[in-house]
C-alpha cells in the first residue's frame, strides 16, 4: 500500500467505520518519517483504546507534525473530545472541516463543532489576559504555540484542572508564569507585567 494511503483505515472505537479522505498533496516526506508518522497513529489508536485520551491525542497531534495529513485532525479532536478538552477539539474538528470541507463525515463534524462551541460557553472557564507590552507570547499548559496574540488575550480553559499560563515578552525575553484552576463558567481578568524590574 502507498505511504499516501498511511491512515485510510477505519477504526471501530473512534468512529463507527467511517474512511477518512487522504490527502494526496501532503508534504514531501522521507521513508523515515512516514514510517514515524505510522507508528505514532498506531501509538494513538492504542492509547485511545486504553482510555489514555491525553497521550492519544499527542500521539495523533506528532503523527500530524511529521505527515500534515488532514485527517488526523480528526483523531486528534475525537482524542481531546473523550479527554475533555473541548477547546482544542472543536479547534481540531474546525481545521479538520476547513481543510477537508467534502469530507464524507463533514456533516457530522460541523455539527459536533457547533455542539462543543455551546459546551464550551457553558462548562469552561475563560481568563481575559492583559499584558503589560503587544509584543509577547502566551504559552498554555506547556504548549510551543503562542494561544493567542492579542492583547488582551481571552483564554479558554477547562474547569478544575490546574493550568500554567506563561507569558514572554519577545523584546525583552522576560517571562512570567502563573497558574489557574478555574470553576465551570467562570471570568477571571488577570493582568501580568513583563517589564524589567527596577
């Protein structure tokens, strides 16, 4: 079978036998990589399986680094959905509709986006972040991406979980950490200042 057809496959336990569109654009990639990108999916499926949605969806998350093959965005939104992480699963499902919009499921999933977008409103928990300069990076959880790049910044945040936000300032490489555990449909506003000290 061609490394273009590495995820064609229907799994039982993340979706009633549904075969995901390959894309045949993807990214150059070496044999080494798809390879990898191989292995990390069945990593996925098996996580999945055993209940450990977290690492399931990173699994799935670093399959999609290395291939940039759409419909894993899939696995990864159903792995955040099951673990909780409505924001990132609705973003997930999103990116997957916006890069595959004749998806043969993409009715269903434009539905679970609209479900989840009225579930985060109701159970999570959001912190308006101002910063003291324009110029920072908001890092959530560990993530490598900036959240987000206004300022203010509004984040998302599940309820009842402790979460790390951080905050780097790119001018002056001056970072700022502080933590959250946020109740179901609360608003915090936080301001952190990432001017030197004096």
């Amino acid at each position: 079978s061609s490394p273009l057809h590495l995820f064609a496959s229907c799994v039982m336990i993340l979706t009633p036998c549904v075969v995901l569109p390959v894309s045949t654009d993807a990214h150059a990639q070496t044999a080494e990589e798809i390879e990898q990108a191989k292995k990390l999916f069945k990593e996925g499926e098996r996580l999945y399986k055993k209940g450990d949605y977290r690492e399931a969806a990173e699994a799935f998350t670093s399959a999609y680094e290395l291939s940039k093959r759409d419909e894993l965005l899939y696995y990864m939104g159903t792995a955040w959905e099951a673990e909780g992480e409505l924001l990132r699963a609705r973003n997930d499902y999103q990116l997957y509709l916006n890069n595959v919009p004749d998806a043969p499921n993409a009715e269903k999933i434009l539905d679970k986006v609209l479900e989840l977008q009225e579930r985060i409103i109701k159970e999570m928990g959001r912190v308006l972040l101002t910063t003291s300069s324009d110029e920072v990076g908001v890092f959530v959880d560990g993530e490598r991406e900036s959240s987000c790049t206004d300022n203010p910044c509004t984040l998302v945040l599940s309820p009842g979980v402790e979460h790390q936000v951080r905050v780097v300032d790119a001018a002056t490489n001056i970072e700022k950490t502080q933590t959250f555990t946020l109740t179901a449909g609360e608003k915090l506003e936080v301001t952190l200042s990432t001017e030197p000290e004096v």
